[in-house]
C-alpha cells in the first residue's frame, strides 16, 4: 500500500483508541501478535489489523476499510525490535560481510586498470557516503537479501566495457606475444602515406649533404664521373677531406637517412607477401593507391651506390615503378579520372628511378627521363587549371603540385651529363650541346618549378580556413617532400649552371639568388618534415591498432552507394568532389584488428583511420551532402543509406545542372 497516505497526526490518538476497545485479548497478550518481520511478506492470511490496516477479511480495524491512510508498520531491522537477538545480528553482520567480499572479487575481476591508490580512495569515498547515509538520509534494511549489486559497486561493475575487458584480455598477452601481435599489426594496416615520410627522410640527407660540402673548405669540386667523386647526387661532384669532422658528420647523417628510408619501405614487400588482400585492395582504386610511387622513389634514392645489392634494388624499384605507372594510367581511364597532383608519386616519380638505372644503365635511364618528360607536358597544364579552379580539391593534394617538375628538372640535369669516365675528359663538344639544348630545357623547367611553387602556395591560401579545421591524418604526410624535392631541383639547376657555363658566365646576382632560395627552402623544408616526422610517430600507433568494436562495417566497394555513378569521371573544372574519393571516404580502409580475447585475427573495413591516400577522410555530414550533389547533377534520386545522418541544411551550392 505504498500510495496511500500516512495517518495525519491529530488522528493517531483517536485510532489508537479505537484499536483498544476493539481488540482487549490482543493487548492483553502481546505475545501472539503475528510475527511483525513475516507480516510485511503481503496479504497471505496474514494479519494487519494491529496496524489498522488488512485483517485477513478485508476491513479496517474496526471491519471497516479505510481508504483514506494506511498507517506504516516499523522497519525491518530496527534496532528497538525486542525480537532481534545478538544471535540473529551476527548472523545479518555476517552476511552482509559476505556480500561485500563477492562484490569486492566482482569488483576486481573486471576493473583491473585501477591502481591501489584509486582503489584505497574509492573504498574512502564509500565510507564516507555510507556515514553520510547512516545520520542524515534513510536507513537501509539491514535483513534486505538483495539479489541486484550495491549502489557502491554497480557503478565500477557496470563501467567495465568492452574496451576495458579489451584491454584486460590484452594484459593478460606475455611481452613477445604482445610484440609479435603489433609487428602484425604494424606491417598490414601501414599506412601507404607513410611512404611519403621515408621519401623525406631520404632527402634530408641528400640535401643537407651537399649543404655541408659547399660551405666546408675542405671540400673541392670535381669532375661528375671522376673517381674521386663519392656521392653523384648533383652534376658537379665534391671531393673532401674525410677526415674533417663536420665531413664525417653529414657523411654519417646522409647514410643514416638512406637506411631508415630504404628499410622502412621494405615494410611494404612484407605486406604484398603477407597481406596480399589488403594490398590489393589499397591498390584497386586510384585514390588510396596514390601514395604507393613513393616507395620506389625512395628505394632507388636509397640505395644507389651501394655495391650490387643496391644496383639490383634499384633495378627492382625502377621495374616495379613502371609496372605500377601503366596500372594507374588503366586505372585512371576506367574511373575517368584528369590529372591533378596526386598523380605525380605514381607517373611523374619514375624519373627518379630514371636517374639511378641511368649511373648503371644509361639506355634505360634515357627511356626512362624520356617517358617522364613526355608526361610532365601532358599532365602539368592540366593539373595547373584543375588546382587554380576547382575549390573542392583537398589542401593535401594542391600542396604536391610542386613536385612535378621539380622531379623533371632534377632528372635531366643528373641524365644530360657525359657517359664517359675519364678522369679529364674532352668535353668541349658536350659543352656547346648542353648550352645550346639542355641549359635551356633546364631554364624552362625551372620556371615551371617556379610556376609550381606559386600554385601551392596559392592552393592553401585559398584552402586556409579549411585546413585550420583539420586534424593531423595520414594524408597530412604530403607536406613532409614538396619543399624538399623542390630544394633539390633548384640545386641540381644551380650545380648545371656552374659546371657548364663558362667561367664568369653565370650572373652573380643570379647566383645569389639562387642560392638564398635554396637555403630558405632546404631550412623551411627541414622543419616542416621534421614536424611531419614527429606527429606521424605519434598518432601512428592508432592508426594501426585500429578498434572497430562500436563502429557498423562500411560495405565493400562493389556495394556501396556510388558504385553506380564511380564512372561519372571528373572534369577541367567541376563543382563537386571526384566520385572515386566519395567512393573511397564510403567504403574505408581494410585493416587487420586483432582480438585479444579469443586470440585471432580479421579482416575488417573501417572509417576509424581518417584518410584513403592523400586524401583526408570526410565528416559523414560532408559526404552525404557531396554525394547528394552528385547524384542531383547525374540525374539519380537522392538516397538514404543506413547509418547516414540526416543533413538539413543540403543545398547545391557551386552545383552547375
């Protein structure tokens, strides 16, 4: 009778009373009152009337119901009760102790990331909070045999989530377990973007060789192909004093930087032997494969000039670079793709490779530099007008417009040197060819480097506010190469300069300029990788330990939204966003996750690493209104997919029907 109302105080006495003269034999003898603990078990024959209330034959306490109240009989428990003995209050001590020691095993079997000292300091709070109950609030039943756990446990019994139960499975894995899982981990779910930092660090010890071998005085220029020329990065080739110091120092940091870069990359053969889906899936769409020319770029800078096994790696980068060059063209021409920057790794990139078969092979090298140049007049103009125009395109990809003839001009600087190897060799003839036909080529693509330059730089300008919303991805790793793929083309034009002109030639104001661009470049080149380097490390472990246990599985790319439409194709300026990249952002990334539970692995997708390539991943606010744009502008009925949240304020802005 929890609804009706306790009896008002100026009727208690009036009811007492009553109850009196109603029952003389009940007071008379109070020892056969019915047991008061099992009369609050409910209305099974058992009596009430003491209370003036249930009698067994429906009335009140005078065999009259009362409707209006329902006087409470005292608590179970109380302390004043004559029939509680010390017998009976060992034995609810007891197990209430009981209780709390099972609830305490409870406690700690799923809560085992707490530490002692939070541990000694919840215990704290409990005391205090049951003081706090025991003198100001309600006091508890102390015989409630409660099957449901106490208000002091539940909460830490409860909070005890999958990722908590995750993380106690995964202490539970010895430490060479734990290492083998993560290098699993770590060689199938690598980013392809992390190429891109192996690149930069190549680089920076190319660069900051050379840096070292002009301004140390110990340093003499050479012929390219003498003998005594160690290191043919540029045309014109430095002979220094080994035993300097500061010599020994950029030597050291120089081959450093070419095995960190070329043995980081040998991570992604592991992954094509070990992990060949997943591989392939990265490779079957032009927006995540984008990334993958960089890693032959980096094996042939890498390991030139390191005896025969850095000839055959070469070689094999060079091979497996042209391979991946005819895939992507095939690949561009059934999604119906135009050129723009993120093309540049996979075609224009093979004229690294052309510069590193060309010092063991120059026929091939020559095939090579003449393939990239041809596409270098092809694609630039386009990706020029795409990148200036069409506002959708992401910072990221504008940012490596820079590096396309960048790569061109590098490569034909080192390619249009003699092939011969005499120490002083007769290079009059070669002089007049080189000033009459390559310096000006050269001259020529170093403006484009220029015009290059000035488009990225513009391309983030206008992209600024976007980029101030972005967190740092995968796709952040573009910025680490540009600047420095820039600062070596303008050296290898500065060296050509030098070492083909006539003495006197070369205009000195020319010349300084020259050099202080290259110094601003190579010192702002240093620290925007430098900064790439370290925030790639950092985030790196999440993107390869990736937790996709509250997260619904995209669908594969044959079942998604855009499967219909990802031929639509692109073109020179359009007002929406390519439909391979909304195909991509809808079907993420397959990686491995590991279950630490029931120890075994799987192949999932997931939209938790945020990027496909180089392109960051988009909110699902974003894409839905882009698709939506897209499929207004192909003539398709707008679509609801499951999981899609709904976007109110969907307009076709920029959306030309």
């Amino acid at each position: 009778y929890p609804h009706q109302l306790p009896p008002p105080a100026q009727n208690r006495q009036r009811d007492q009373r009553k109850r009196k003269e109603n029952h003389p034999q009940q007071q008379a003898h109070p020892e056969n009152r019915p047991n008061e603990r099992s009369s609050l078990l409910g209305p099974n024959n058992r009596n009430y009337d003491e209370y003036g209330g249930w009698n067994g034959n429906g009335g009140g306490g005078n065999n009259n119901p009362n409707p209006t109240y329902y006087k409470t009989p005292p608590r179970r428990g109380n302390k004043k009760n004559p029939q509680e003995t010390k017998s009976t209050k060992r034995k609810k001590s007891k197990r209430r102790r009981d209780r709390r020691s099972e609830k305490e095993k409870l406690r700690n079997l799923y809560s085992t990331d707490s530490s002692p000292e939070e541990d000694e300091k919840h215990r704290r709070s409990v005391r205090s909070s049951r003081r706090k109950k025991r003198h100001g609030g309600r006091k508890r039943r102390d015989d409630d045999v409660s099957d449901t756990m106490s208000e002091t446990y539940s909460e830490s019994f409860m909070s005890a989530s999958l990722t908590d139960r995750l993380k106690s499975a995964e202490t539970n894995v010895n430490f060479f377990q734990r290492m083998m899982i993560r290098t699993k981990l770590l060689i199938c779910n690598l980013p392809l973007s992390a190429a891109a930092i192996s690149f930069s660090i190549v680089l920076l010890g190319i660069v900051w060789l050379r840096r070292a071998e002009e301004i140390l005085t110990s340093c003499k220029e050479v012929n390219f192909h003498s003998s005594q020329c160690n290191f043919p990065e540029f045309p014109g080739c430095y002979f220094c004093d080994t035993f300097d110091h500061w010599y020994q120092v950029a030597t050291k940091f120089h081959t450093i930087c070419s095995y960190v870069g070329g043995l980081s990359v040998a991570l992604y053969a592991a992954k094509a032997m070990l992990f060949g889906r997943v591989f392939i899936d990265e490779m079957s769409s032009p927006t995540t494969a984008s990334p993958a020319g960089l890693i032959f770029m980096t094996m042939a800078l890498a390991f030139t000039g390191k005896g025969a096994a850095g000839a055959v790696a070469v070689f094999v980068a060079s091979f497996l670079h042209l391979a991946l060059l005819l895939w992507f063209i095939y690949m561009s021409l059934a999604y119906q793709t135009m050129p723009d920057p993120s093309w540049f790794p996979n075609t224009i990139g093979i004229g690294l490779c052309a510069v590193k078969v060309w010092f063991y092979n120059p026929l091939c090298g020559h095939f090579l530099i003449a393939m990239t140049l041809m596409l270098t007049f092809l694609y630039y103009p386009i990706s020029l007008i795409r990148v200036a125009l069409n506002e959708k395109m992401s910072s990221t990809i504008c940012w490596m417009q820079m590096i396309c003839p960048a790569i061109s001009l590098y490569s034909l600087a080192i390619v249009m040197q003699p092939s011969f190897k005499e120490e002083r060799p007769d290079i009059s003839h070669f002089q007049t060819m080189q000033r009459s036909v390559y310096l000006p080529s050269m001259t020529c693509l170093f403006g484009l480097c220029i015009v290059g330059m000035i488009s990225s730089l513009h391309g983030l300008a206008v992209r600024w506010k976007q980029i101030q919303k972005e967190e740092f991805t995968p796709a952040h790793a573009a910025y680490s190469f540009p600047l420095l793929m820039h600062a070596l083309a303008v050296q290898a034009y500065r060296s050509s300069l030098g070492f083909f002109s006539e003495t006197g030639e070369v205009n000195p104001a020319l010349k300084s300029a020259l050099e202080i661009y290259w110094i601003v470049l190579v010192s702002a080149g240093t620290f925007v990788a430098v900064v790439c380097l370290i925030m790639y490390l950092s985030f790196l472990p999440s993107w390869i330990d990736v937790n996709t246990s509250d997260e619904l599985e995209p669908p594969a790319p044959n079942e998604t939204s855009m499967f219909e439409t990802v031929t639509w194709g692109e073109s020179l300026i359009q007002p929406y966003v390519s439909p391979t990249i909304l195909q991509s952002n809808e079907t993420g990334v397959l990686v491995m996750t590991h279950d630490y539970e029931n120890n075994w692995d799987s192949l999932v997708r997931t939209k938790n690493v945020p990027a496909v390539g180089f392109e960051p991943m988009m909110r699902t606010r974003t894409f839905n209104r882009e698709r939506e744009a897209l499929k207004h502008l192909v003539g398709g009925q707008d679509i609801i997919h499951e999981g899609d949240e709904a976007d109110d304020d969907f307009c076709f802005e920029n959306v030309n029907v």
